[in-house]
C-alpha cells in the first residue's frame, strides 16, 4: 500500500479462480472453494495470515480450476476484481470445502503471471479508484454501489462484461440495459397482483434471470384484498352492532404489517371471521310460495296419508297469507322410525319454496356443536347452525333437526340446553354463537326436530316445541304407499320397467303382513329391492341368451344350420310375483306358533330331604 492521496492495493495478488459468479467492486458474493489451488489459497494465505493485507486476493471470473493439482492452469480472464474476505468458514461434509464471503474492492487487469503452484500469484494493474468505493461522500462522480448485487445464472454473461468495462460511461451502458428490464419486470409483476380476482386464470412470466407462475386469486401475498373485505362489509347490509365489530376488525387487520401476513396467526384468525361474517345471510331471504293449493297436490303427491301433518302445513301457509311478520314456528314430528318424519320436512321445504338444511344432532354430546367454540381457542369454528347459514345463504330456510331425542350430555356441556335459546321464539331473534359473538336473527327460520319418542327429550326442551304425533301405518296405508312410491322407485334403481316386472297387491299384502311386520315401510322397501334383485338375474340372463353370438352362415359347413335358442329357457314377460315365487325369493315367512293356555292343579313332589342329601 502506499501512502499517498491515492488509496492502492497490492502490486502482487493471490488469484482465486472461479466459474460461478463474478464479483463487482461494491457488491458481496459468497464462493463455494473446493479444487486444489483454491483450497492452498484459503489455507496459506487466509488462513494463515495476520495482517489486512493478507485478506485482499483477487478474484478471477470466468475461468475454472482444475480439479487435480497436477492438471494445465487454464487461461485466466485478464480483467479481475480484488476483494477482501470478509468471512471464511470451512466444512467436511460431503466433501472438504471453504464458503468465502468476499466484498469487491476495485478492478484490476492481470500484467503477469509469477507462479501457479500452490496458488496462482500473478503481478496485477489496478484499474478503478478505491476511494469512490470506500468514501462514498467525496465529490466526483456518483459511486454504483452495490452494482447488481449477487446476479443469477442468467446473468452471468452480462456481469462479465460489466466487468470488463473500465471507464464509467462504458460500465452505465452495460449496466443499465439490465437495470431497466429487473425494473419493467417488477413493475409488471406489481401489476400482475393488484389484476381483479375474476380472472380465473394462471400466468406465468419469464424476467431476466427467474421465473414466476403467478396465480391471480390468490391474495394473500399482498394487502390490496383488504380493501375488497372492506367493500364487501359495506355491502353486507349486516345489523349496527356487527357493522360496528367488522370495522374493528378491519382496523386491526390493517395495522398488521403486510410482510408478516404468512407467520402472524391473528392475521389468519381475523381474516377467517371476517370472511364469514360478509357470508352469513343477515338480510338474504327466499321469497315463499302460499299457494295453498299448489302446496296441497305437492304433498299429496310427495306422500300418503300423514293427514295431520299436511293439515299442519297448510295452516301455517293460511296463516303466512294473512299476517306476513309471522315468526317461524317450532315443530316436532314424533313417531316410530320409518314412517317419513325426514322426508315430509324436506317436502315441506319444496312445499314453502324454501332452502332445506339437515343437522344430524344423533349422538352429539358437546354444545359447541350447537353454539361454537370462541376464538381464544385454537382451530376455533363457528357451531352448526351459523354453518348451515351460511351453507344455505339465506337466513328463512327450513332447519330439520334430525333425532332430536338422541341428545348426549358429556363433560363438554350440555347440548339440549343449548338448543333452549335455539327452539324458543322468544329468544332466537338474537341467538349468540360463541364464535360469532354478535347476534343473529332466527325468528324467520322454521325449525322442524323429528324423534322416536319424547321419554328422553328433556322437559325445558321439550316444552318449547309444538309436538305432532305420526302414528304408524296401516296395512292398506302400507300397500299403497308400496304401490305409489316403493315400487316405481325400486324398479328405477335396478334398471326394470313395469313391462319386465309386476307385483300384485295380494303379493304386496302377503310381503307387509308375513314378511314386514313393522310401524313404518324401510323394511318393506328392502323386501321389494331383494325382489327386483332376483328378476333382474332373470331378465340380464335372457338378454344375454337372445344376444349370444352365432356363427356367420358363410363359416357353416354344408348341410350345417344354425342352433335354435329354446324358448322355453325365456321367461315370459312381465315377471309376475305369485305366492310360490315369492317364498323361493325372500325364504319361508315369519314364524307363526300359536299357544294354548290350559289351567291345572299344581302338585308338589319331594325328591328327597336335607339330612339326607348332606348325609350321602
């Protein structure tokens, strides 16, 4: 070094060969060293040395070490960059090898080469000022610190003739080329995030050096869907109380910091209640259909008999004509199983013009399934009847709660008294779901509940409801049901006409009264399904007889014919189900004993005493 105005570096430089990346004056690079001359550079001069001079070395671009000690030294790149290794930190694994972390100081141009054995010293020329690096405040021309910084693969080509270029204005034409397309690139990339979420669509850009597949629904990666959320809480027409909680919430989500949106989980935790809050339907109803009669042929077509429900019915609808603010009622269907409690709510729903939801509450023993869980807990989720809300999208639709009278009660709560505030209609109008934790109106939903019995619905519960009987049917209720709705449905599901198969109503009577003996008809529909089962064998076997293949008539012999198929292996169609082929399907009947109770006079005989017995 000398100690004039200007700042030299060493005349004599060890030469660091390198292919990988290049090194500009101002910029920090780090080096994987793993061939021979590199590795005695690290050792012998790194490693070894104590003073700062020892720590500056030049780095050669361009130019790859052999990898035995022994091989040519290849042509070096005249035009280097010296730098001082800032950090040095070896590794064995999965090979010996040094990660050199270097900082450019200036360019030099290699005069001559003094030795190649240990490592490659050459007499170098410097080329670059080092006080417009080291003193960035002195006047002169401005400094390109930091030029580039570490550059791709890509750009490895034009990083080399960056360096080559001596002179400032030469380096600011090489340089600013490149300059100008990162910028274009990432200004389209910008742009390419704040595209509305509608395009449905994938697009993948090429920038200089990298690659990026953009999806443009995701907006998670920057903050602009915050002023989407915010428009959609606008046009939610939600009540004051939960207006005034979403902007509280939005507020919040706008002062967590946009970088830290993938680590924070009050970012996750906001965002997901905010999300259902703009989906729940606080003000979206369904427009109801009270045409009586219309809604008279639907269910009677729908179902048979059930007289009183569909009277039921019919008087809310009256009801609903004449006073339009009417609150939903409460209903109970309550009747053994099989008899169409489920399938007349769903009607009933058609029947209004309504949205129908099914919460199967057999079995549930937590009333967080009811009401939800808070927040404060982790994985928190809102209870079933916000969740069917928001399922169906509409805030009057028809909510059957299925087996109602199989209600558990565990350490986690009691979910029948949850369901008080749930079925009562004095209080619904501000049901709290834990989650939610502002009210929403239920007064416009009807609530149906079926159960088997009332023994095990709790009176508090139970009292809250309007309670409708549905009795078992009768045999003659039971042969019309078979023959209006079972059979045309059996046959549909297994592939037969009515011109392939006919069950007579004395077969039906014998099916319901030797085979079914039950409140309700599942068991009578099973018994028809095993029996379409049966003739559909028969009918897929003749069909497979009538399409056999037969030889052509020009491969026959002379004199040959071609084989009749005997008709007498055809069944005759339609299958007709009598007695006898009734018992060859389902088996022999439900056994019937009859018992004959006869009174007799009681004798009572000894067979032997107590002294005896414990004598022998």
């Amino acid at each position: 070094m000398s100690s004039s105005g200007d700042i030299q570096i060493p005349n004599r430089l060890p030469l660091l060969l390198t292919h990988e990346g290049v090194l500009l004056p101002g910029s920090t690079v780090r080096f994987s060293v793993d061939s021979p001359r590199n590795m005695h550079l690290v050792r012998q001069r790194l490693l070894k040395g104590t003073s700062l001079k020892s720590t500056i070395i030049g780095v050669i671009p361009n130019t790859k070490d052999p990898e035995q000690d022994s091989g040519d030294l290849p042509t070096l790149h005249k035009i280097g960059t010296a730098g001082i290794a800032v950090q040095v930190v070896g590794s064995n694994w999965p090979k010996p090898h040094y990660t050199l972390l270097i900082t450019g100081l200036c360019r030099f141009r290699v005069s001559s080469l003094l030795k190649e054995r240990p490592f490659v010293l050459a007499e170098v020329e410097q080329l670059d000022k080092l006080e417009q690096y080291t003193t960035p405040a002195a006047p002169g021309p401005p400094a390109d610190d930091g030029e580039l910084g570490e550059l791709s693969h890509k750009f490895y080509q034009a990083a080399v003739q960056v360096l080559d270029a001596v002179s400032l204005e030469e380096r600011f034409r090489k340089a600013l080329p490149l300059l100008t397309k990162q910028i274009e690139g990432l200004k389209l990339l910008q742009k390419t995030r704040k595209l509305s979420p509608d395009n449905e669509k994938k697009v993948e850009y090429v920038f200089p050096g990298r690659q990026f597949n953009l999806d443009e629904e995701d907006e998670d990666d920057n903050g602009d869907d915050t002023a989407a959320l915010e428009r959609k809480v606008h046009e939610a027409n939600m009540p004051e109380a939960a207006y005034k909680v979403c902007l509280k919430e939005l507020k919040r989500l706008k002062k967590m910091p946009q970088s830290m949106y993938q680590t924070m989980p009050e970012y996750a935790l906001t965002r997901n209640y905010l999300d259902l809050m703009v989906e729940l339907p606080w003000s979206k109803s369904t427009k109801d259909c009270l045409d009586i009669r219309a809604a008279r042929t639907l269910l009677d077509n729908d179902h048979y008999a059930m007289d009183k429900l569909k009277r039921r019915v019919l008087e809310y609808i009256a009801v609903k004509q004449l006073k339009t603010s009417l609150k939903g009622p409460i209903l109970c269907f309550v009747g053994p199983p099989g008899v169409g409690k489920t399938s007349v709510g769903r009607s009933l729903a058609r029947t209004l013009g309504r949205e129908f939801h099914r919460i199967a509450l057999g079995g549930v023993c937590d009333q967080s399934d009811i009401r939800g869980h808070r927040r404060t807990y982790v994985g928190s989720m809102p209870g079933r009847i916000i969740n069917g809300l928001k399922t169906v999208g509409v805030n009057n639709p028809v909510f059957l709660l299925d087996e109602v009278d199989k209600l558990g009660k565990s350490l986690q709560g009691d979910p029948a008294a949850a369901l008080l505030e749930v079925l009562d209609p004095e209080q619904n109008h501000s049901f709290t779901d834990h989650y939610l934790n502002v009210a929403f109106d239920l007064s416009q939903v009807l609530f149906i509940a079926t159960a088997n019995t009332t023994a095990t619905i709790p009176p508090a519960l139970l009292d809250r409801m309007e309670v409708l009987q549905v009795p078992g049917y009768t045999q003659e209720e039971k042969v019309e049901i078979a023959h209006r709705h079972l059979i045309p449905n059996q046959l549909e599901q297994h592939g037969l006409t009515p011109q392939q198969l006919h069950i007579p109503q004395d077969t039906t009577q014998e099916i319901i009264g030797s085979y079914t003996r039950e409140a309700g008809v599942r068991s009578l529909e099973r018994k028809i399904g095993a029996i379409c089962r049966a003739v559909a064998v028969k009918v897929a076997e003749a069909h497979k007889v009538t399409k056999t293949e037969t030889p052509e008539s020009s491969m026959l012999q002379e004199g040959e014919r071609l084989p009749l198929i005997d008709n007498a292996d055809l069944p005759e169609m339609p299958i007709v189900i009598d007695h006898n082929t009734l018992r060859d399907i389902l088996g022999p009947a439900v056994f019937q004993m009859e018992v004959c109770i006869q009174p007799t006079q009681l004798t009572e005989t000894g067979s032997g005493n107590r002294k005896t017995t414990v004598m022998s």
